[in-house]
C-alpha cells in the first residue's frame, strides 16, 4: 500500500510518498518507507533535485536505512 501527495512552492516542486510493504501470500510485514523530494530549476538548461528515503524494518530480517541524493540533470 502507498499513498503520496504533489505540490509546489514557487517554482520548486515537492513530492512525499509513504510506502507500507507486506506480503501478499502472508501476514508478514517487511516495513515502512517515507520518500521526500524537491525539485528546482537551476535556468534553462539545469534542473536540480534532493531526495531523501527512509525504510523502518518491522522485523529483524531487514535493516533500517536512510539514504539521500542530489542530482543535477542537464536538458538539450
């Protein structure tokens, strides 16, 4: 199951998803993640993004993780 939601501020688009993961064949829970991400133009030519995602374990089997990125695309 997931659900997320879109917006803006100014020009820097935002986004944040949370993700619940289970089992479909059984009662198992892998954990939660929470996705967060800001999108901005640079100019023209460079559009810039930070996203950060976040994964609680339910059970010992998987690992919490937190992991950050930042891009830079460059358009033709």
């Amino acid at each position: 199951m997931y659900f997320g939601v879109n917006g803006a501020l100014g020009s820097v688009k935002l986004a944040a998803v949370y993700h619940d993961f289970q089992a479909e064949d059984s009662s198992e829970d892998f954990g939660t993640e929470v996705d967060l991400s800001a999108t901005w133009p640079v100019n023209q030519y460079f559009t810039t993004q930070l996203k950060y995602a976040g994964f609680s374990a339910d059970s010992d089997r998987y690992t919490n993780t937190d992991k950050v990125w930042l891009t830079l695309q460059f358009k033709l």
